[in-house]
C-alpha cells in the first residue's frame, strides 16, 4: 500500500530569463518500507521534486503549478504552512546533501537534536536529551554522551550526515528523504553511512526516497527506481529490471557512463623521471592542542613522463596536501621534491616563476577556484600573458585555441563562470590549467561532484589532452573506479602515509594490504 502517491506535479520557475519548468508532469508512489532510488543529472528535477511536496522551494520564483501528492490519503499540496510545517516535523523527514551548512555552526549537536522533540512531541529536555543520546549511539556516534556538547565543526564529514540521519529520525517519521546524503563523502564512510540507511529502514519499516546521481548506489539500496531527466520521467520499473533491462536511451547513456573496468586508454608512460619526491613531511598546527601534526609524514614516490598517478585515501589521508606541496602551494616542513633534478623546496617566489609555468593544478572546485567577475576570455588569457606565453597581438588566437581543446565554443568566450554548468565550468578551470602548456598537473577530486555523464565527458578530455599536450598527471580522487579506468599506477595513503603503491590492475587484482582491500570492498559497482 503506497504511504505517498504523487500525480502530475508540476513545478515552474518564473525568472528573469523566462519560465523554467522543473519539475514537469511528474508522477510517482512509494509503499510503506520500500526504497525508492530516483535518478538523473544536476538540473533533471529530482531535489525539486520531492522539495515541492515539503513546501520547501522557494516561492516565488518558485511555483507548484499543478498535481496532488497524497500522503497517507491527505493531500501535502493542499495543506496550509502550519498544517505541512507538522507533518515536516513528525510524519516525513529529510536528509540534506551538506550537512556542514544544513546543521547550525552557533548550536550543539545535542541542542539541534533534541529541539525538534521539545517543539513536535512537548518532551522534557531530560528526557529529550536520553532520547538524543540513545539516537547517536543507534546512528554509530561514538562516545555519545561525551560529544552531546560538541559543535559541528568538532564533527568529521561522516559523523555530521550521521548527525543528520539521527535528527531526521528522533521524531520516528514515516518516510525519510536522503537527498544526495553521499556524495561528498569517501567510499568507506559511504558504505557505513548506506549500509546505515538500509538497517534503520527496515528496523523501523521506514518508507524511504533516496535521490542519487551515483547508480551503483542505487542498484544496491533501492527497491525500485525512477529515471527523471530535464524535469520529466523517462521510466520506472523495479531496480533489477532498470538496471538489467533499460527501456529508455537516456537511462542506457547513464548506465554506459559508469565507469566499470581497467584503463582502456594506451599507456603513454616514458622511462624518464618527471617528479622526484622522497622524504616530504608536512605539518600544521592543530589548533586544539596548540601542538603540530603531520598530514603528509615521511612520504618517498616517483612520477614519470607522461604517467598518470592516482592518488586514493580516506578524507584526512594527506592527499590533496601531498600534491598542494609538490606544487609549493603548502610549504613542507622537510623533504626533497625534484622536478626533472631541480630541488623545489627552499626556492623563493620568484626562483619558483618559471618553474609555475611548467607545473599547474586542477581543483575540485570550479565556482570556488574560478574569479566570478572574470570572463572565460581573461581567466584564460591571464596565465598567458603572465607567463609571456602570448603577446597582446596573438592572445586572441591562444584563447580561441584552449576553447576548442577542451570543448567549449567559441561563442561563449566572453561569458561569466556563473553562465555555466559545473561540467563546463571544470573545462574552464582545465583550460586554464592546460594554457601555459605544462609538462607536469596536479588535479585535485576533479569529477567528484559531476554526475557520471558529464564526469565521462571529463575524465575522456583528460586523456585526449594527456596525449596531445604530453602531460603528466598526480589524479587526487576517492573514488576508485575513476581512479581504476584512468591510471597507470595507483599511490594508497592513510593518516599521510603510503599503505601501498602499484600498477594499478595489479593493485586491483592482488592488492596486499588489509586497508587497500577494505577501500576496493567499499566501492558499489554495477
């Protein structure tokens, strides 16, 4: 028996720019105890979906134009505030995608948790507080009582989304909706938090509305599934069917964009050697203690020409910090890094000039790394007239040439980063990093937050330019099945240690170290 029968909703944006439809004549139900997985790209309407049956759009722009969604026989699109602000709080609950900015940075932990049980059910903050701490230790909170009192920021990645799920359940509701709760976080703390999901849900015969872009997540939590793309459904059916026996193009290109075997682009790798690290520690501050720590300790590797080396690790593990010193983004505390012979470490701002040319960086973050008030044409145009790869006369013709290598037209030069997708803004911040033609690329999770068709689109840019520009590459990633069918050797780290480095389907096929396996078991493959 469905617990929410949703039928024909629409929802439209009305902007500046015209009418954007949404969510488009969307229909969909979920039974009591059952997971439903939706799926699609960013912009195919899955959040605003189930955002418009919360009253959670904003209105305006927003506008939930047409549709009925029957919860419990009572219809959520009817309701008044006050009416849907009860059922929000009791009845159906929600799981955000960042719950950094979800949770307040100024409020406890145990204060945000047992606020909705003091407001919804009138309970005595005693109580209220017993039933905090019981929660946390149900949602895996190690050391509950003692971290009651903890903010947020006290909290790693992880343990915040379990703090959500916590505080999404206090109430007991009936249906729980997991927006993206994932995506941001390593393969092995995924497989904790999904496998969580999963035990609470049946514990609690919770229906369940898990929204993903991540497929083989899907396919191993969902009961059934529904494909939405540019605001409509293309198709439902039971997960096994969806994944076994598409129907629709579109949920085939999603299912072909999966990343699933051994690198299948050619081996370019020469046998001279490129970048040179031995010894490199790292420290920093720790602000709680007062007392230095080591996120890289002791590090020793090689890197040749034209080889991409991956570079895996839980969060915390020390890998994007290894590459931000190689590039003396970070200064080490002690070690070598030699780029072809030359010591880098100890070098000074303008001893490292020229060397910058040569060695360039691609960050997981476009909007963040990107100047919002430049136009493709200057955030292009700038490294190369710094660096006096161009001249005013020929600047023009370099920057029409970077679009075409990484696939933007030419027309859209002079457009703002926030006129792009994040797809387009990642070949923008590749762009600039391919432009003084370096030898040497450091791309820190460059495709983590992309869904799997643009992320396709991404890493087969990559290889096409590792081919024609002779490039060497240090890939930063935590997902180890782009990291499989992209590199020629892999690098493990844990706690700014190497585990255990290899060529890469070696690695995959007999890996020797407990944790190497452990991160290989986490990763959800089709």
């Amino acid at each position: 028996m469905s617990i929410l029968d949703v039928k024909n909703l629409t929802t439209r944006f009305h902007t500046r720019n015209g009418v954007v439809t949404a969510v488009d004549d969307v229909s969909f139900s979920v039974d009591k105890g059952e997971i439903l997985g939706i799926v699609g790209e960013s912009g195919s309407g899955k959040s605003v979906s189930c955002y418009s049956l919360l009253g959670l759009i904003p209105m305006p722009p927003g506008n939930i134009e047409s549709g009925v969604a029957l919860f419990e026989g009572r219809d959520l699109l009817a309701m008044s505030e006050s009416e849907l602000r009860a059922v929000r709080g009791d009845d159906i609950a929600m799981i955000f995608q960042d719950p950094m900015t979800s949770l307040n940075p100024f409020l406890t932990i145990g204060e945000q948790l047992i606020e909705p049980l003091i407001y919804h059910r009138g309970i005595k903050r005693a109580a209220a507080k017993a039933r905090a701490i019981e929660l946390m230790e149900e949602t895996g909170i190690v050391n509950a009582q003692g971290r009651f009192n903890a903010y947020p920021h006290e909290f790693s990645g992880g343990m915040r989304q379990r703090v959500m799920i916590a505080m999404a359940l206090i109430n007991e509701p009936k249906l729980l909706i997991a927006d993206e709760p994932t995506t941001a976080l390593d393969v092995t703390i995924q497989k904790q938090i999904l496998e969580l999901i999963a035990d609470l849900q049946k514990r609690r015969d919770l229906a369940v509305i898990f929204i993903s872009h991540d497929l083989g997540v899907v396919r191993h939590l969902a009961d059934r599934v529904v494909v939405m793309k540019e605001g409509k459904v293309v198709e439902q059916n039971v997960t096994e069917s969806i994944f076994e026996n598409p129907q629709d193009q579109y949920t085939q290109d999603l299912l072909d964009a999966i990343p699933s075997g051994e690198k299948v682009n050619e081996d370019l790798r020469g046998d001279e050697i490129l970048i040179e690290v031995s010894g490199l520690t790292t420290e920093f501050l720790d602000r709680n203690t007062g007392k230095p720590f080591k996120a890289v300790d002791d590090v020793s590797f090689n890197i040749q020409h034209n080889e991409i080396l991956g570079l895996v690790g839980e969060s915390g593990s020390g890998k994007s910090t290894i590459g931000r010193s190689i590039l003396q983004l970070v200064e080490p505390s002690s070690g070598s890094v030699l780029f072809r012979g030359e010591e880098l470490l100890g070098q000074s701002a303008k001893q490292l000039k020229p060397i910058r040319r040569r060695m360039q960086m691609i960050f997981q973050d476009p909007y963040a790394s990107l100047n919002p008030r430049m136009t493709v044409y200057d955030t292009l145009a700038e490294p190369l007239l710094y660096h006096n790869v161009a001249t005013r006369g020929t600047i023009d013709a370099h920057v029409l040439e970077l679009m075409d290598d990484v696939g933007l037209a030419r027309s859209a030069v002079k457009k703002y980063p926030h006129e792009f997708s994040g797809g387009q803004r990642q070949r923008i911040a590749i762009g600039r990093a391919i432009a003084t033609k370096p030898e040497f690329i450091v791309a820190d999770e460059p495709v983590s937050a992309l869904d799997v068709t643009i992320q396709k689109q991404i890493l087969e840019l990559i290889m096409n330019l590792v081919a024609k520009h002779n490039l060497t590459m240090l890939f930063v990633s935590h997902d180890l099945s782009v990291v499989r069918s992209l590199c020629d050797r892999v690098l493990v780290l844990q706690y700014g240690k190497i585990v255990e480095i290899g060529e890469t389907e070696s690695l995959w096929s007999s890996s020797k170290e407990d944790y190497t396996q452990k991160l290989m078991a986490a990763v959800h493959t089709l």
